[in-house]
C-alpha cells in the first residue's frame, strides 16, 4: 500500500513535471534565464578580470615601493583586497567598500567607502549580478508556474477526477510539489552550469576546493529560495478559487518581496535608527586630536643646536634624514622614542571611536535585514552575498586580518629600531658618523683663520669620500608579508542562518498549503 | 458607445482584486513616503541651514580684511529640495559638498555619513512607486484585456454589433487609464495631505505647477505600459502567455537594464582613479615650476620681505595663477569624465521607459545628477564672482600691490591684496538658484518626446494587431 502511495506521488510528480515542460510561460522564462545568463556572464567575467588586474598591479607596485624603502619610518604601505572570485554570482558590497587599507603608525585601518577618489556620480544606477536573474526571473517563473496547479485543475475538472480515485490529497499536493522542484530545477541547474562554465572559461578564474563548497551550497540556497516562491504560488492557488485570482495575489505577493521590501526595509530602518549626529562624532575625533595634540606638546626635547637639514625623498611620499648633526640626530631619537608609543596609543582610541561609529552603521544594517526577513528575496540575497565572500561581514573580516598585519608591523619595526629610538628609524646615517661630520663640519665653520679652515674643509671632504652616503633599501627579509586568508567555514556558518531560514520557510509553507488544500472545495 | 465601452471597463476594474490589492499597495506606499520625507526633510533643511549659517559667520569673521575673504574655503553644501518627495533622484549618494575661495572650486565631495553597509537601495518616492509599482499594476490590469475577452467568449459578442474595432480598442485604453489614475491620484492626494500641514516643506506656486506636470508625465509613462499591456494581449491567444510575455518584458527594462547598462560600462570604461589626477596635477605643477623664468626673473623663488631684490612679485602671481589655472583645468575635465561617464550609462539604460520617466521626473523636479553638476557649475560661477569682487575692492586700496593670486603668503607678506577690511555684506554670498519651470521643461522636453513615442508605437502596434485579431 505504502510502494503504491509513493508510486501515486511520482506519477503524478511526472505528469505535473511534463505539462509544465510543454507550457509557453516555462519556455518564456527559462530561454530568457539561458539567454541573459549566457549573455551577461562574460560581462561579469570581464569585469571580475579587470578588477583582479587592478589589484595585481596594485600589489605588485606596492611591493616594488616596499622594497624602496629606505628608513623604517616610511613603511606605510597599502594592504588590498582581492576581489571575491565569486562576485560575478553575488556582487555585494564589492562596488561600495573599499578594497585597501593603509597600514600607519598613527592610524589603525577601519572601513572606509570606496567613493574617495571613485566617480561619485555612478549611484545612480544599481550593480548587475548573477543573483538578480535568480531573485527577479526564477522567482516570478515559480509564481507562474504555481499559480494555477490547484486552482486551474479545478477550473478544468481534472482535479475533481484525480481526488475521486484513492489517491489521498496529501499525496496530490506532495505529487505537484516534487514536479515543481524539478521543473525548476531544469533552468537553476543549466544557469549554474552555463555561469560556471564561462567563468570557468577565463584563464584567471581560479575556484578553489572551498569555492566549489560555496558554488554547492549556492545552488542549494537557489533551490530552497525557488521552491519557496513556488510554494507561494501553490498556497494561492489552493486558496483561491479561479486561477486568475492566485495569479493576481501571486503577482503582488512578488512585488511586495522584490521591489517593496528590500527597499522599504532599508530606507524605515534609515528613519528608525538615524546615525548619530557627524557634529557629534566629529566632535570626539576632535577633542581626541586635542589631546594628542596636547600630550605631544608636553613632550619637551631641545633641538636648538641642530645645524644642518638635508633629507630625502623616500618611498611612499615619506623623507629621510640624509647627513645630520649629531645634536639634531639626537633630539630627534628622543623625540621619537617618547612619541611614537603615545601616537600607537592614540590609533588605538580613535580606533575605539571609530568602531562606535561603524557600529551604528551595523546597527543599521541589522535592522534593515531584520525588517527585510518577511522577503524570502532578501534572504536569499543575503545568503548569496555571504556566501559569494562579498557582503560586509567578509570586508570586516578582511580589515580585522589587515590591522593583525599592523601590529606585526609595528611589532616588526619596533624591534628593529630598538623601540623606535634607533637612528636607522628615520635616518641612514650611524650616531658614530653623524658625530664624526659634525665634529669635521663644526671645524669648519668655527676655523680661526683661512689656513684652517681650507685644511678643515680639506678633512671633511676627505672623510666624505671616504664615507659615502649610502641611501640602501632597507634588508625585508624578516618582514611580516600580509597574506590574506579567506575564512570559509566562518563564511559558511555564517550563511547557515539565513540558508536554515530558506528550508524552514519551506517547511512552513508546505503546512500551510497542505491546510489550504486538505480544506480545499473541488467542485 | 465608447462612452459605454469605458464605463463597463472602469466598472468591472473597479470590483476587481487587483484593482484593490493595487490602491492598497500604492497608497500606504504613498503614505510612507510622504511620511519619511517630512521627517527627512525637516532635518536635513536644518542641517542645511546650520551650515550655510556657520560658513558664512565664519566668512563675516575673515571679512575684516579682503586677502582673507578671498583665501576662506566656503563649505557650499546641497539644499533639501522639496520635491524630493516626487523624484529624489538619488541624492542621499550624490555629492553634497562643495569647497570654494576665490581661485579654486575643489570638487564635489560627500559630505556627512551615508551608512555604507547598508545594500544599494533605491529612495521611495513617487518616481520609485509609479516606476515600478503602478507599472506593474498597469500590466496586470491590461494583460487579459482582449485575449481574456476572447477567453470568456464576450469579444465576439461585442463585435457582432456594429461598433467598429478601434472604439473599443479606444474604449478600453481609455478605461484602463482611468482605472489607473485612481490610484495615482489618491497616493499623490494622500502624500500631499500629509505634507502641506507640515511647517517645513513649503511647497509654493511654481513647485504646484510642476507638480501638476509631473502627474501629466506620470500619465504619459503608465499608458506606455498599458498600451504595451493591449499590444502584447492582442497578439497571444491566452491570457496565461500574455501574462508571462509581459512579465518579460517589463523585468527586463524595469529592473535589469538599468543595472545592466552600469556592468556594461564598468568593463568598457577605464574610470578616471584619483592617483591619475594626482598624477596629471602633480606633472603639471612641476612642468610649470621647472620653467618658472617664463613668468618673469625670480618667479621660483621668494623672500617674505618685500624689499628683497629676488623678488619678482608680478612673476610670482603669474606663475601662481598659472599652476592654479591648470589645476582648474584639469579638475574641470575629470569632473566632465565624471559626469560624462555617468550621463552615458544612464542614456544607455533609456532603452527602458522607467529610466526615461526618471530622467523627466528628476528634471522637473529639479533633483539628481543634473541637478549636482548644475550646483558644481553654479559654485565655479561664484567663484568668478568672488574673484572679480576681490579684484574691484582691493583697486579702491593705494597700499596694496594689486596683484590677485593665489599664495596666501604673498598676499599675507607683501600685501599684494588688500588688507583693508570689507562691508561683509557687500561680499557676494553663493545662492543656489533653481532652474526655472521653463528651463526645467526644456531639460524633460526630449524624455516626454521619448516617451510620447513609445505609446505612439504602442498604441499603432496594438491597433494594427486588434484589427487583425482573431476572435474566435
């Protein structure tokens, strides 16, 4: 009796799954699926390309500027993003965020906005991806496919025929459930396919073992979220009775989830939880600068004998001290070794400032998402952008690897400069040499008379052959190379919320339509 | 006839689920937005204000000499617009900060805190709703129009009597277009009531008179999707198919050409990066100061005594004058790439009606993109101003060198501008000037042409397929 049941399901799994093969609007919506993503992934591929090369050069002139660096007070070097290889599926924040951070003794990174510098114009129009397809076509050919599977059986009669057998309604409804999860599969398999392949297509395109574990569970996202939409249609049409109403409801129900809700939900929340006023945090950084302004003040060091001035330019727009006078050489070791530790100091505290900041930001966001849950489209968006690695979470995560890579710097550099007191912080010149040429160049312009003089020029010029200047990169060899590490069991578990919600939508609307259908009048 | 073609079509819409479903959506739609603009409104004017107010006590403070006034970076920041409540065109993420003295208008720069993390989102107002929602009902209530007709067997009875077929096809154009107003009118209605009592917004003659076109253009933009509706419903022979061919159809040039066209021109345009303009500034700088004897004798070279025989004032103001007139340049030409950039996905993207009613809206209401690159060229026209106004006052001081450039030491140190005080209110003070409903219309003239062509083609496509439909 059970193998019959399960035979009965199947049966009429397979007759729901050929009629809707044969309609126009399966035909309509999976061509344009095809077509669009056949279309417009070399586009993404391409862009994808484009922003990989502008972070290789990026990295690799940043590297070259490294290795220029003379004096270790010039290391400030900047730390890029690569771009998420899977952008081209979820685009995210890709486009918004900045994707670099500097690494300064008197700054800890923070995320910032990528329009600094951007065209500040470009909002205006909104960022293309492999998911809209999804969220906008797949959704809507669900809810097409759906709406009439009760309701229009009944305008037929076939369903008063179907239900006067044996067969047990549970087993009708579960039947036209497993027909709709492969009818749609069919075009949410072929773009994952046709997607893959093109991306695969570019020789740059490289997916990693977790990146195919990411493509696997977006596939699994994509179905869970096509057959909630499905199951919509399928709990209108089991509450209506003709056809054209399921579809009505079904087309509203959609433009609630697509258009109203993503972006009532954001826009509400902008008004629920307003930012703090900028006077306000301005005013914060502000009297933190004065402090540190004021302590840096206090920081006495003479150096009022200092004689000479002759500095360089070096990397990254820094200078340093060519051939100084031991006085100036002096002063200045002490005035780094005293104020270096209170700047480090400070970078933490705007830092603490900065987070309070960003946490309203996310306060925001949260909230936002919070009222955009009722959307299975939000949802599903969510989950693509966590797993594609480009939603907020993954740029915090690459910031929080960026400032780890900060404090080995300054670690780094504290070492080597024997807590920043060292000379060879900020000049090339050894405190031996710098006061053997000030002991010479003072012999110079404190000579009594020509003779002297011309025979103290004499031994200055002496000892500078014989002591060249010598303007060397420093020796990296040590250095704390920042490597990113893309975190994907954290990328997956943070998806795993919103993916749970996905099934358990499922589930819930399962029931509902099944109390929909049990009570459903046939006639 | 037609009159009776029409009453039945209103009639039956009337009592129909999506005409209802489609009231309640757009008017709480309505009511949200008027809602959160009169909270947004009411702050941002005061924000705007408190700022203005501040630039210019800060200005008023430098007044007490001219070489001050005309150094002192103002901060011009965007007014609130009151008919952002119609068309915000985006303006939550366009720039909203101008510096300017008297030598240089820096470019348009962000000014305050958009939330970052939050998705791209689009502002609801009225373009948003009637863009995209009311379109959408408008399909929905044409796609069965005819072939639902045919359906239901009622076609054939009403073309056996003697009515020709363009009256009904008139008739039921122009019943669904009164349908559709309903709602139009009643959102539009209810977010105004909510915002005329409010002290803030202050909405005056002329903003009524664009409002007034606005609901002529928003007319204009549904009857291309119910004309559209009609054409595509007399082609198929089910409602059904009709249904998902318009559903198509209006995804695609509602909701993805618009982002397609940015993808597109993100892989086809190299954008301008800001290392390249520091580049071009930095080259051009150091071409001008490598030879800077082409400005005079001594023009690199400065002592803060005047009497000092290597100075060359007149050298040194045309050498500074030129390093900022090239700076000017250049800052002028990536601001155009900028804009051009921008305007050439958006004119890509006019494929799609919604971008073109848009595009109208935010001209006549005065918002958008236009509407910054408008203020950045009105901030640079003040910038000439000031300077000419520096230049009249300091010719009234015998002490001063005459000689307006832009070293603030040189002005400082030899006084090569007067250090005379100024009335402060005689100094020019920047006021943004909106465009006239005129030239506002000149701007929406091609877009209401476009879209006037679009239900043209509609309308002769659906008349040449409901002659030639099959009835049966």
């Amino acid at each position: 009796m059970k193998e019959k049941g399960y035979a009965m399901i199947w049966k009429i799994a397979k007759k729901e799954f050929l009629l809707n093969l044969m309609t126009f609007k399966f035909a309509v919506g999976a061509v344009a699926c095809i077509v669009l993503t056949a279309v417009f992934m070399p586009i993404l591929a391409a862009d994808y390309r484009q922003r990989l090369e502008t972070y290789n050069g990026n990295v690799a002139d940043n590297e070259a500027e490294i290795r220029n660096v003379i004096v270790y007070r010039n290391i400030r070097h900047t730390i890029y993003r690569p771009p998420a290889v899977l952008s081209a599926f979820s685009a995210g924040l890709e486009k918004q965020l900045a994707g670099s951070a500097k690494i300064e003794l008197e700054k800890v990174p923070e995320l910032s906005v990528t329009q600094r510098g951007g065209n500040p114009y470009l909002p205006i129009l909104a960022v293309f991806d492999q998911s809209l397809i999804f969220k906008i076509i797949i959704s809507i050919l669900a809810l097409l496919v759906a709406y009439d599977m009760v309701s229009g059986e009944r305008e037929q009669g076939t369903l008063k025929l179907v239900l006067s057998g044996t067969i047990a309604r549970y087993q009708v409804l579960l039947g036209k459930l497993i027909a709709g999860l492969i009818t749609l599969s069919v075009p949410v398999i072929i773009i994952f396919v046709v997607g893959l392949v093109v991306l695969l297509s570019y020789p740059m395109v490289a997916l990693s073992g977790s990146d195919w574990i990411r493509v696997g569970l977006m596939l699994v996202a994509s179905l869970a979220f096509t057959v909630v939409m499905y199951q919509f249609g399928l709990l209108f049409s089991s509450l209506a009775r003709r056809s054209a109403i399921s579809m009505v409801l079904g087309l509203f129900i959609w433009i609630i989830f697509a258009i109203v809700i993503p972006n009532a939900s954001v826009h509400l929340a902008t008004q629920f939880r307003p930012l703090e006023s900028p006077e306000k945090r301005d005013s914060r950084v502000i009297s933190l600068k004065d402090d540190l302004a004021n302590e840096l003040g206090n920081v006495k060091v003479d150096s009022s004998g200092s004689l000479i001035t002759s500095d360089e330019r070096d990397a990254f727009g820094g200078y340093y001290a060519k051939r100084r006078d031991i006085y100036w050489l002096n002063a200045e070791q002490k005035l780094n070794s005293l104020t270096i530790p209170i700047k480090l100091r400070y970078a933490d505290k705007s830092l603490s400032i900065e987070q309070s900041n960003l946490n309203s930001f996310f306060a925001q966001k949260d909230l936002a998402r919070m009222l955009s849950f009722v959307s299975p489209i939000s949802t599903y968006e969510n989950t693509m952008a966590v797993l594609a690695g480009t939603d907020i979470t993954s740029f915090v995560d690459f910031i929080n690897q960026v400032r780890a890579h900060r404090n080995e710097v300054v670690e780094y550099i504290r070492s080597k400069t024997d807590n920043f007191s060292s000379a060879s912080f900020f000049a090339i010149c050894s405190e031996e040499e710098s006061a053997e040429f000030t002991r010479l160049f003072l012999q110079v312009h404190q000579a009594k008379d020509e003779q002297a003089k011309a025979s103290a020029e004499q031994a200055l010029k002496e000892w500078e052959r014989e002591n060249p200047v010598k303007a060397e990169p420093l020796n990296l060899q040590d250095f704390p190379w920042f490597k990113y590490r893309p975190s994907p069991a954290a990328d997956l578990r943070k998806a795993m919320p919103d993916l749970a919600a996905l099934l358990i939508m499922n589930v819930v609307l399962f029931g509902m339509c099944f109390a929909a259908f049990a009570r459903y009048d046939v006639r | 006839m037609i009159r009776q073609i029409v009453f039945k079509e209103v009639l039956e819409n009337l009592l129909s689920l999506r005409f209802v479903l489609s009231v309640l959506l757009t008017t709480s739609l309505f009511v949200v937005c008027g809602y959160t603009f009169v909270n947004g409104y009411g702050e941002q004017s005061k924000d705007y204000w408190k700022k203005t107010n501040e630039n210019l006590s800060a200005l008023r403070e430098e007044s007490n000499q001219l070489y001050k006034v005309a150094f002192y970076k103002q901060g011009i920041y965007r007014k609130p617009q009151s008919l952002g409540l119609c068309a915000e065109g985006f303006e939550q993420s366009l720039p909203n900060f101008f510096k300017v003295n008297a030598f240089t208008a820096e470019l348009p720069d962000t000014e305050g805190q958009a939330n970052f993390a939050l998705p791209h989102f689009s502002h609801v107002d009225w373009v948003l709703i009637i863009s995209l929602i009311l379109s959408f009902t408008a399909l929905v209530l044409t796609y069965n129009s005819i072939c639902g007709e045919k359906e239901a067997g009622t076609l054939r009875l009403t073309l056996a009597n003697t009515i020709p077929r363009h009256k009904v096809l008139l008739g039921k154009y122009a019943g669904t277009m009164i349908t559709l107003a309903i709602p139009l009118i009643i959102g539009m209605l209810v977010s105004l009531i909510i915002i005329v009592p409010s002290k803030d917004v202050v909405i005056g003659g002329s903003e009524w008179l664009k409002i007034l076109i606005l609901v002529l253009v928003s007319l204009l933009y549904l009857s291309v999707f119910v004309l559209l509706g009609m054409f595509v419903s007399s082609r198929t022979g089910h409602s059904a198919n009709a249904m998902a061919i318009l559903l198509l159809v209006w995804i695609v040039s509602v909701i993805l050409l618009p982002s397609f066209s940015r993808i597109v021109f993100d892989v086809i345009y190299e954008e301008p990066t800001e290392q390249e303009l520091q580049r071009r500034l930095k080259e051009a700088r150091e071409e001008i100061w490598d030879n800077h004897e082409r400005y005079g004798k001594n023009a690199g070279s400065m002592s803060n005594n005047l009497s000092d025989p290597i100075n060359n004032p007149p050298a040194r103001a045309r050498l500074q004058n030129a390093v900022t007139d090239a700076t000017n340049q250049l800052l002028q030409e990536h601001h155009n790439r900028w804009l051009e950039q921008a305007l050439a996905r958006r004119n890509f993207a006019c494929l799609s009606p919604a971008v073109i009613y848009q595009r109208a809206c935010e001209a006549i209401a005065g918002t958008g993109i236009n509407r910054c690159a408008d203020l950045y060229g009105q901030v640079k026209l003040y910038r000439v101003d000031l300077k000419e106004f520096i230049r009249s006052r300091d010719m009234e001081d015998p002490d001063s060198l005459h000689l307006i450039g832009p070293e603030r030491n040189m002005a400082y140190s030899w006084r090569t501008i007067s250090h005379d005080p100024v009335d402060f209110d005689t100094v020019p003070k920047f006021q943004e000037r909106d465009l006239a409903l005129g030239q506002s219309l000149k701007l929406a003239i091609w877009d209401i042409g476009l879209l006037a062509l679009f239900n043209l083609v509609f309308f002769a496509a659906s008349f040449v397929s409901f002659l030639r439909y099959d009835v049966r």
